[in-house]
C-alpha cells in the first residue's frame, strides 16, 4: 500500500469529531465488495458516462468580499451552558471540557459551581453565583479576539492561551495560576511503548518523532488551533526540531518532513481514543485525567511532557467591583481542601512532581507557531478537494442560504496552495467550477458559483460523489502524490440516480475519504451519508444551520 494512501485514510480518521455521525466507523479494507482501484477506476468511468454531468460556466465574481474570522463564528450561545447561575451577580466562565462536562469524571467545575451557587454567599447583600459554557481553550480565544464575546473568567487548561490573548492586545489579570492540576503527553500501547523503550530509551518528544520517522510507530495529536493539548505538543515538537528557536527555518523545515507522512491533527481528544481503540494509531497526546478515566485505555502508558495543564484563572478589566469579589470569591472556592479533594477523585492533581518543559517562547511566539502549522501542517503535498451540495427543492430557503453563507465565509481557511473544484446536484449533476488551484481567481470563481447555486429537483446524492471522484482522479494525475478529498453537503436521503449500495464498491476501491455535512436531518436520512462518510474512515458531520460555519471552520483549519 503506497504511503501516501496511508497517510490519507489516517487523515480523515483523525481529522473532526462531532455530534451524531461519527460512530461505528468501518475501514474500506473490510468491505467484503470493495473493488480493486483499476476496477473501480473502469466502473467509475462507466457510471459517469451514463450520468452525463453538465458543465455550467463559472461567473468571476469581481464583487466578492474578504470575509473575516468574525464572520465565520456562529453564535456562541451554539456552545452549551452547562450550569446557569441565578445570583443578582452572575458571572459567566468559559471553560474547557475536561471539566466543564455533563457527568462524571468531566464536571469537575459543573459540581464546584453547583455547590458554590447552593451556598449562599452574598456580596453587599445581594446573592452571587456562576454560570459556567463548555468551550475549548481555542475556540474561547478565538471568539474573545475575533467574535467580541468576552466571559467574565477564562479557564482555559494550561497558561500558553493566557498569553495568546495578551499578544492579542486582550488585557487580562491572572487570578490563580492554578485551580485543577493535570498534565499533557505522550499515550502509548503497552507492546509499542515496550519497543520504544527497548530501541529509544526514555519517553520524549523528540524520541517520539524519530520514532515515528523510522515508521516504529504512528503518533497522533489534535488540532493546535482548538486543543490545549494540540498546541502544547506542537510546541513541544518545535522545540525538539530546533530547542535554541523553536520557530527557525530549519525547525519549519523539519516539521514540513514530518507532516509529509504524518496523520492529519485531530479535532478533539475523543476521536484519538475511537482510533486508538481500533489499532489504527498506537501513540498520541492526551490529558492525564482523561488518559485514568477511559477503561478502554488501560493497556497504555502515558508520559507527561510540555507544559503543565493546571487550569489558570484570568479575569479582564472590570470597572464593577462587586464582579471582582465574586470572581476571587469563586476562585478560592475551587482552590478549597473539599473542592480539591473532587478534584483528584476524578483523575486531577496527579504527577505533581512534574516539571514543565520550557520553550523559551512568548505568547506572540505560540501565535506564529499556529500560523506555521496551518502553513505547513500537510508537509509538501497539496490537497485537491471537490466540494458537492446539493441543490434539491428540500434545501429551498434557510438551508441554501446557510450552506452559501458557511462556504463563502470558510473559504478563506482554505490555503493557496490546495485545489479546489465544485459540483452541485439535484436529480442532475452540474459541474459549476472545475478544478483549478486555489489562487485569488479561482476564488472569484469560487464565489461565483457559489452564489449562482439555485435550488429545484430531486436528490441525485450518489451520482454527484462519481462525479466528483472523477473530477479528483483526473486532477490527481498532473499532481500524484496530492491528498485526494470529497465534501458532501447535504440535507436529505438521495431519491434519484444510483444508490449507495450501487456505488459502495467503487468508492471503497478508490479509497478516497468523503467527509459528509448533514443539514438538520432526521436519523434515518442521515445513515446513508454516515454510511458514505465510514467506507474510507472519514467523517459525517451532524449540523444545523446555527453552527455549520463553526463546523467547516475547524474542518478546513485541519484539512485544507
């Protein structure tokens, strides 16, 4: 099997975890029907013939507008309140997952905050509490920065983000530097860690990637851009390139290697433990509460490394003093013996005698280190993409404006450097943007296209994926070691055209991954794209027309 196909299958297992599609997926090697790629190349051929797409001219659109992040973010009421206070003072914390979930060992700071709003503290008289929304330390940065939200405490899980905001030009005060111990590292199987040590010696980072390099292992970690983990191990990862400046050319130069056959980052921890469980990567970061609270994780070893993820307490300038008390008020709460004692009985303050590494780097340093993955983080192969929406009456009025606005206000996530065509269907197919790469023309055209979509017509769902696959083969012989994708965007079960069953071998045989976008659909219209999404071990995303921006934003963040 080439490397390349590797690393793809890999990417799309890795690339977004999200709500309601992402379960039971099946790698196309167990497809008892999966062509061979030469049979599925001829049986492609075959099928669009018959199809018979119909190529629209694409519209330049000389008006089109730079879109900014800010227009990218869907509301931040699509990030859930985990616990509503109903003080006379409230103040609003963001706060990341590992503990700010819905049930135990995860709501660590859910259970404080219950606690603290029950006992009856008082400020000048009147009742305080706390209301706590469940939100990753990046995405919190992000809408703080770009989006003009602004809680009134930021959790995030270790104190690079603290910084970041700083170099943003957000003033904040650091109210704790600690309110929950943990740590990042390396999680390995028992055998691989085993080999490692045998062949390596200690468990470290730069070990980890030597390792890797060798093809002794593969390592995966989350996205830099949302993952407090991610970020810290892509630091690391710097560091160990290049430990006098983890931002130098010939650190870059060394992260470009690795990537070339490096899984693509994950969007979150949960999609790391799914593949771990499956044997498809056998070392990758994680959190050590999360690392003691998964069974299925049992036979794996975990390493710290980075720096500490100890959960640091920022406030931003107030002007209204009674907020400041409950806030410190709140912070001593969770710093208290009982509340600390919640703390380790779910897996915190553990390997205290850890001491974090140190990058010698500043928060405007950890921001151009997000800028040199993103720029880098495909190594020096290029992605060619298809994007296929579907234009069926069904997707008439909000839907159709949704997928418009979340395209258009996305794309500027997606690199010069990747390929990128558009194909649209309904019982028809239309070819509205041939593949081309993805300059400031293409662009345009891209634009174009997108606001000429109309809507009219059955759901020809499985005919336009041929379509597209073929519109990517085809592309992919002027640029072979390319990574190959396809988006499907969709809001309905395919009532026109072939059916999945028919088109499941070629699909399988091509082995390129089919990331899946559901626009508010019910659980037996979605299987189908589900179904599509696990033949290559991608992804189906489970979205409303609130927060499909978000979703694509990250997606393309990772992918393009």
């Amino acid at each position: 099997m080439k490397k390349g196909f590797i690393k793809a299958a890999l990417a799309a297992v890795l690339a977004l975890s999200v709500t309601g599609c992402t379960s039971n997926v099946t790698s196309n090697n167990t497809l008892n029907n999966a062509l061979s790629y030469d049979d599925a190349v001829t049986e492609l051929n075959t099928f669009v013939k018959k199809i018979g797409p119909t190529t629209v001219p694409a519209r330049l659109d000389v008006d089109m507008s730079e879109a900014s992040v800010a227009d990218s973010l869907a509301s931040i009421d699509t990030f859930d309140m985990m616990l509503e206070g109903s003080g006379e003072i409230n103040i609003e914390i963001a706060a990341p997952s590992e503990f700010s979930g819905k049930s135990y060992p995860d709501e660590w700071l859910v259970a404080v905050g219950q606690k603290f709003n029950k006992a009856g503290y008082t400020v000048d008289g009147k009742s305080v509490s706390v209301s706590i929304r469940k939100i990753s330390s990046g995405e919190t940065l992000t809408y703080i920065t770009e989006g003009g939200y602004q809680p009134d405490l930021y959790i995030p899980s270790n104190e690079m983000w603290g910084e970041m905001l700083e170099a943003s030009g957000v003033k904040t005060t650091k109210l704790a530097d600690r309110i929950a111990g943990n740590t990042a590292g390396v999680l390995m199987s028992k055998k691989v860690y085993d080999d490692y040590t045998a062949k390596y010696g200690d468990v470290t980072v730069d070990g980890v990637l030597r390792a890797a390099n060798a093809g002794d292992l593969v390592f995966a970690y989350t996205n830099p851009y949302t993952s407090a983990t991610g970020m810290n191990i892509l630091c690391s990862m710097l560091h160990a390139f290049d430990n006098s400046n983890p931002l130098s050319s010939s650190a870059v130069d060394q992260l470009v290697q690795y990537q070339n056959n490096a899984p693509t980052a994950a969007y979150t921890t949960s999609i790391l433990k799914e593949s771990a469980a499956k044997g498809i990567i056998d070392a990758m970061v994680m959190e050590e509460q999360t690392y003691i609270n998964t069974p299925e994780l049992k036979n794996y070893v975990f390493t710290p490394a980075g720096v500490r993820h100890d959960h640091p307490v920022y406030s931003f300038v107030w002007t209204d003093d009674e907020e400041t008390e409950v806030a410190n008020m709140f912070v001593e709460f969770c710093k208290s013996a009982e509340s600390q004692e919640m703390a380790k009985e779910r897996g915190f303050n553990l390997h205290e005698d850890y001491t974090p590494e140190d990058y010698g780097m500043s928060g405007a340093d950890y921001l151009a280190a997000q800028k040199v993955w993103k720029t880098n983080k495909n190594g020096t192969r290029p992605t060619i993409a298809v994007f296929v929406t579907d234009i069926s009456g069904s997707m008439n009025g909000s839907r159709i404006k949704a997928l418009k606005s979340s395209l258009l206000n996305t794309m500027q996530y997606i690199d010069s450097g990747s390929y990128i065509g558009l194909v649209s269907y309904s019982d028809k197919v239309y070819i509205n943007l041939p593949i081309e790469q993805f300059d400031n023309k293409q662009r345009a055209y891209f634009s174009g296209a997108v606001k000429d979509l109309e809507v009219g017509g059955q759901t020809a769902t499985y005919d336009a994926v041929l379509v597209g696959m073929q519109m990517l083969l085809e592309k992919s012989q002027s640029i072979p070691d390319a990574n190959l994708m396809l988006f499907v965007l969709s809001d309905g079960a395919q009532n026109a055209g072939f059916e999945l069953k028919r088109i499941t071998p070629i699909v399988g045989g091509l082995g390129v991954s089919v990331y899946t976008i559901g626009y508010e659909m019910s659980s037996s219209d979605k299987k189908d794209l589900q179904t599509l999404s696990e033949i290559n071990e991608a992804v189906c995303i489970d979205a409303d027309t609130n927060d499909i921006v978000n979703e694509l934003r990250n997606l393309f963040n990772v992918n393009m």
